[in-house]
C-alpha cells in the first residue's frame, strides 16, 4: 500500500523527515510480512498470534440440539495481537489523513490553529463513530442494557465471545498507536503533554477492565464516553466549516455532564453494591476474580478521579469560552462609536481600515 506525501526534495534515506513522510509505507511493508506469514507452514504458527485472537474455549450447551460455541479470555499472547492491530491503525490513520482531511484542508484554507485541532477532530470522530457503531452492536446483541444486572452478575467474567474479546484488542491497539503518531504527525511541544495524559487515561482504563475481568461494564462505559466525544468533534469540525454554527456545543455540554453522572452511577452500582454483595469474595488468578476490597476501591478511586479531572477541564473549558465572547462582545460595542466618529472626520473610506481587527480569530482558540 503506498502512501507518500508528494515533496519537491527527497530526504535522506532512514532520516527522521523519510521516516516521517514515509512512515505508512514502513509499517505497511512490517504488516505484510506477518500476512505473508501466513502463507507458509513454518512461519504460519508464528503469523497467527499476530493476527488472529488468541485463547479459543469451546463449550458445548446443553438441550434438543447440542450447539458448540466459542468464548475467549485474555493472556499473554494478547500482546503480539495488540501490535499487529496497532500497526493496522497506524496504517489506517495514514489513509484518513492522505485521501480525506488533507483535501478538505486544501479546500478551506484554514489557519495554522485550526489546522491541527480539524486533523484532531477529524482523526477522532471517525474512530469514535466506528467504536460506538461497533460497541453499541455488541451490548445489544449480548443484552447488557436492558439487563444491568448482568455487569455484576457471574462475575468473574472471564470468557467473552469473539466480537467484545476483538473489540477490546483493537481499542488498545489503537490508543497505544497514538504515541508513534505524536511523532509522525510533528506534534508541537506544547500539545504533547495534553495528549499524552489523555493516552495514558484510556489505555489504563480500557487495559484495567480487560485484565480485571470487569469487560461488561468498561464496554458501557465506553459506549456512553464515544458517544459525547464523539458529538464534540463533530460539533467542532462544524464549526471550523461555519463559525455561526455552535449548537452542537451545546447539546454537547449538556451530555458531557449527563454522561459523567451515568458513568460514575454504573461504576458504583456495579462494583460497589454489586460485586460488594456476591457470594465469590476473594482473590484467584485462575479463575480471574479479583472481587476484593482493595481491587473494588482502586476501581472506584480511579473512575472517581477521572471523572473529577474532566469535570475540572470541562469547567475551564467553558469559562474560557465566556471570557472570551465577552471580550468580542466588549471590542464590538467600542468599536461601534470609533467608527461612527471615523465616518465624520474621515468619511466611508476611513472605516475599511478596521474590517482587519475583526474578533474572529481570538475564537479559533476555544474550540
């Protein structure tokens, strides 16, 4: 699969611009190799951990006719399937990037600031689109939401079926590819910080519900989390197009608040009622049940945590963006009578020098 960046200058061979520019092309040759793998016995039992799921357990149900089906759990082979996906979404961040925000950037002429927030926004809101598609799909096919029940009980769940076992996977795959990608996409200094404290909070919580056993409920709540997030973006990628266009940011605030308060319910009725009140109290590593005080604690702390820190960034959030329209609405009202004075002493022609000053672009900022 080629995908270059046309450039008048070719850079040196294995220099960090030739790893930058042709870093799909790179990983797409290491890909390749895994799926060429396949093709030979020698190296297809190699290949499969890398691409295929790992820990198959078949079990075998009971009545009229007995049926066969599959359910996974995790190891250690997980990881050999967690960089090959990772690869893939390296891969297919490029494609993205190559053949649909670069043309639309190209079209809209934006600024410096909104360049690198609209490839943000239009990374995200495609992953968030498809995780919340796929998320959704599972938790009704597998009826988590119209039995809460479940989350809790028969913990451990241990056994998953294919699809929320691949699910899982591909979503560590993909925020674990978000770290070359500050590379790749020449993050500046400042927005790295910012997006590393982000990475970190996903990859811990999504990694913590698959190795604690806790996937039914990480998968709701991941469901609910894309969903506003996935609202967000799009209400920016909207406005980057036309300014005037900012409801989607307020439905958005009202389900962002929404969204944390469903979070941290689900999160205390299920591990602090619900697993504090089963009958498997205690801790086993072959069964995976770690249904004990100081497990049910952490757990708790750290979704409480999170959720605290982004109430506290969704809060400056929105008090930056009041302070701001209130300034433009200030530098309007006393650029209303330095005009009217300019049009006596100067005439029409005096008041074109202030369309340059227009408030528009301390805007771009908030979003």
């Amino acid at each position: 699969m080629g995908i270059r960046k046309k450039s008048s200058k070719s850079p040196p061979v294995m220099s960090h611009e030739f790893v930058i520019q042709n870093h799909a092309d790179i990983v797409s040759c290491v890909a390749m190799v895994f799926l060429l793998g396949l093709m030979f016995e020698v190296t297809s039992k190699f290949a499969v951990l890398f691409i295929t799921v790992q820990y198959n357990v078949t079990i075998s149900t009971s009545g009229p006719e007995e049926t066969s089906v599959n359910h996974f759990h995790h190891g250690i082979k997980d990881l050999a399937t967690i960089f090959f996906y990772m690869l893939v979404a390296i891969i297919m961040h490029a494609i993205i990037q190559e053949y649909v925000l670069d043309k639309i950037i190209r079209k809209k002429h934006f600024s410096k600031t909104k360049h690198s927030k609209f490839n943000e926004s239009g990374q995200l809101s495609a992953f968030y689109l498809f995780s919340f598609g796929w998320g959704a799909s599972i938790l009704f096919s597998e009826n988590f939401l119209f039995n809460p029940s479940s989350l809790w009980e028969g913990y451990p769940h241990m056994l998953m079926p294919l699809q929320m076992k691949f699910y899982y996977i591909c979503q560590i795959g993909y925020w674990l590819h978000a770290l070359p990608e500050l590379y790749f996409q020449k993050t500046k200094k400042e927005d790295i910080p910012r997006q590393l404290v982000y990475i970190f909070l996903y990859l811990v919580h999504i990694a913590g519900a698959y190795i604690l056993n806790l996937n039914r409920l990480g998968l709701v709540l991941l469901v609910l989390h894309y969903f506003v997030e996935l609202l967000f973006h799009v209400s920016r990628l909207v406005y980057f197009s036309n300014e005037n266009r900012q409801l989607g940011f307020k439905v958005w605030a009202a389900l962002f608040v929404l969204g944390r308060l469903l979070t941290l319910s689900l999160s205390v009725l299920t591990v602090g009622f619900g697993l504090a009140n089963a009958d498997n109290q205690g801790f086993d590593l072959a069964t995976g049940n770690f249904n004990v005080l100081f497990v049910r604690i952490t757990v708790l702390a750290g979704v409480c945590l999170t959720q605290a820190f982004m109430m506290w960034k969704f809060i400056n959030f929105q008090l930056r963006r009041w302070r701001e329209h209130a300034s433009v609405q200030t530098l309007k009202k006393k650029q209303g009578p330095s005009k009217s004075k300019a049009k006596k002493a100067n005439g029409v022609n005096g008041v074109n020098s202030h369309a340059a000053d227009s408030p528009r672009s301390r805007k771009e900022k908030s979003f």
